[in-house]
C-alpha cells in the first residue's frame, strides 16, 4: 500500500509522469490505482467541470471550497478503499496543489486553507510526492502547444504561475516527502529518477 501525487504547475509533464510510473509499475507484477483531482469521481468531475470552465467567475475561496469538496468525495469514494485494500494509489494533484494555487497563487491565508484540506482529506497524506519542476515559459509554450483553448487556471497570467512555483518550492522545503523533478528533462530521465525514489522510499 502506497499513496504517491504528482505535483506541478500547468504543462509540467505530471500527467505524461504519472503515465509512465503506472506503466513501470504495472510491468513490475504491481497493480496501481490511478485517479486525480480535481474528478476522479462522477460528482468530482462534474465540480472539475466547473472550476476550469472560462466562464465561472470563481471567489477564490469559493474555488477552494470547491476542490475541497471533490476531495472530500474522492477520499472517501477512491482513496481510502483502495489503499485499505492495499493497493498503490498515484493521484494527479492533492492537498499540496490546493495550497500552492489557492495559498500562494491567490493569495489566500495558508493556514487557513490547509485547515480545509485537512478536513476534506480526513488526515489521509501521501507517502511520496513527485513535484514536477519546469519555469513558466516552458509551462506556457508546451500549454500552447496542446491546445489553443486555455483552461481558467491556464489562462492566469504569468506572475500567478510564478507564485504557484514558487510555492511548490516552498512545499518541497517543508515536507521530506516531496522529490522535485527536473521537468525540462526527457521524458525517459523523469520517469526513471521518479521510480529510483520510489523504490528507495516505498516498501
């Protein structure tokens, strides 16, 4: 039983990370779970929906509220039957997201944000943590690249991307379970430094 996220800001490679440490996993006899957030549940899609669409004009607290409750249901839903059942379970974003874009993006008291995290995740925190580091240029070029069409949080401008990072970075100092990761790397590099750290810290 494992519980790993993925972190990073918009176009970091987290999705193309989790991708292949599921493929590693899976070739190695293991049988993960993946999910993400926010979604990964029909009520959390349908909130996902909500918070990325260009036209919700979203409090920022209400934004947090809002990830807070696909949270809520996905722990309780996914994450605690899962890893109950023993198996691994990587996440595509978590707690640490809602504080670095929420937190240090918006600008909103940390404590306070963390304190809702809490509650939603019901004390469940990962074991490992992947944080995916690229700047926000390249962030910018490889969301253009994919898509012509920006998302509400891929359309902030640079200097909340920024903050986001910088975040993260903060996160990183704060808690030993985060391993940063040079994003700017070869996909080949990332997936295999991600799975050099998990089998030095994942029993």
């Amino acid at each position: 039983m494992a519980f790993i996220t993925i972190e990073g800001i918009e176009g970091s490679g987290k999705t193309t990370l989790l991708d292949g440490v599921l493929g590693a996993l899976r070739a190695a006899g293991r049988d993960p779970l993946a999910t993400r957030e926010p979604g990964g549940t029909p009520a959390g899609d349908a909130m996902r929906a909500i918070f990325l669409d260009l036209e919700s004009a979203l409090n920022p607290w209400a934004e947090t509220l809002l990830l807070n409750a696909s949270r809520a249901q996905l722990v309780a839903e996914v994450l605690r039957p899962a890893l109950g059942a023993g198996r691994i379970v990587l996440c595509d974003r978590f707690v640490d997201s809602t504080i670095a874009y929420q937190g240090y993006g918006r600008g909103l008291d940390i404590e306070r944000v963390r304190q809702i995290c809490d509650i939603a995740s019901n004390g469940l925190t990962p074991d490992l943590t992947f944080f995916v580091d690229v700047c926000v240029t390249t962030s910018q070029s490889r969301v253009l690249a994919r898509s012509q069409t920006a998302d509400r949080i891929e359309n902030q401008d640079p200097a909340f991307h920024e903050r986001v990072r910088g975040g993260f970075h903060e996160l990183a100092r704060q808690h030993e379970r985060i391993v940063v990761l040079d994003g700017e790397a070869s996909v080949e590099a990332v997936i295999a430094a991600a799975m050099r750290a998990f089998e030095a810290r994942v029993r």
